[in-house]
C-alpha cells in the first residue's frame, strides 16, 4: 500500500464525506425535534387570574385571545353594559371584567353569549337563571363573580349575542371591571 492510503483514512474518500454530512444533519435534525417535543419553539399563551365562581348554571368558554393581563395592583370603578338597545361595548381602556350583574325582566329562555371581538367568553343558560350566582336585590337579577378574569385590551369589543335565546328583550348585563 502507498502512503496516501495509509494516512488519508475512511473521511477523505467521498463515502466517508457523506457519511459524516448525514451524521451531523441526523444529529441537527435530533436536537431540533426534542426541543419541539419539550415545546420549546412554542409562543406563551397570556392566562387569566382565577377567581372563585359561584355561576352553577353559567359557563365560561376560554376561547378569545386576552391582550390584557389582570395581575396585580388594579384600579377599580369601571363598568358598562349590554343589552338590546347598546349589544356592543367598545373599551376605551384596558381593563379586566371580574363580574357580571344579570338583570332578566322577560322570562327568556335558551343562551345568551357574552364575546370578546366575536369570540364567546361567558355563555348565560336562561333556563337555569335562577340558579345562576347570588341572587340580587330583587327578583330577575343575578350576581355573578367570574371563574376567571376577562382582560379587555382597548379597542376590543366586547358584545352580547341573544341568537341563541327566545324572549330574551329583558336581559341586560352590566360588568365590574378594574383597570390598570
């Protein structure tokens, strides 16, 4: 055997090349998939604040994107409502809805939804009303304290949807917000 044979070795032939540009591509390609797995590559999602809930029939869908984190110090004092005369509120500052007071004149049945820029948030059983959180100073109100804070980013609306209700004129929903 010659010299060049003895000394180049199995990765200088193009066979060895190839076999070590598969290695380091298998071995990129390893640590890019544990990282997914571990989901590292995965964007934070924003969570609301827990708070505990008293709505028995009432349930709360997480399904709108909230811009507006609702932890820590909060100013307090804000507050809207919609209904059928004004079903739209648009925020005029980010705040963070903690409760609703559910008035209910008419005797509605089926669901009303509460949304976030179209997305249900709180869905409102009015078959069920009066089991729905404490009752309020006369009949047809219902006070309910949120099983999670809703974070309202200015500009978001925030709607009341009575397509899935009958004879649902009466309900009005005002909301407790804090603000930062």
């Amino acid at each position: 055997m010659t010299d060049e044979h003895q000394h180049g070795g199995f990765w200088t032939t193009l066979p060895g090349i190839l076999t070590g540009i598969a290695a380091i591509i298998t071995a990129i390609g390893a640590v890019i998939g544990g990282l997914a797995a571990a989901g590292a590559f995965d964007r934070p999602t924003p969570s609301p604040t827990a708070a505990t809930s008293t709505a028995a029939a009432a349930t709360a869908t997480p399904t709108a994107a909230f811009l507006v984190s609702c932890t820590g110090d909060l100013e307090t004092g804000i507050g809207g409502h919609l209904s059928v005369s004004q079903p739209t509120y648009v925020a005029t500052q980010d705040m963070c809805v903690t409760a609703l007071n559910l008035y209910e004149t008419t005797g509605g049945t089926g669901m009303a939804t509460i949304e976030l820029d179209g997305a249900t948030v709180y869905s409102i059983d009015l078959d069920n009303f009066d089991s729905i959180g404490e009752e309020g100073a006369g009949s047809g109100e219902r006070y309910v304290r949120l099983g999670r804070v809703i974070g309202v980013a200015s500009g978001q609306m925030l709607s009341i949807d009575y397509s899935g209700c009958v004879n649902c004129g009466g309900l009005t929903v005002y909301f407790d917000a804090s603000a930062r």
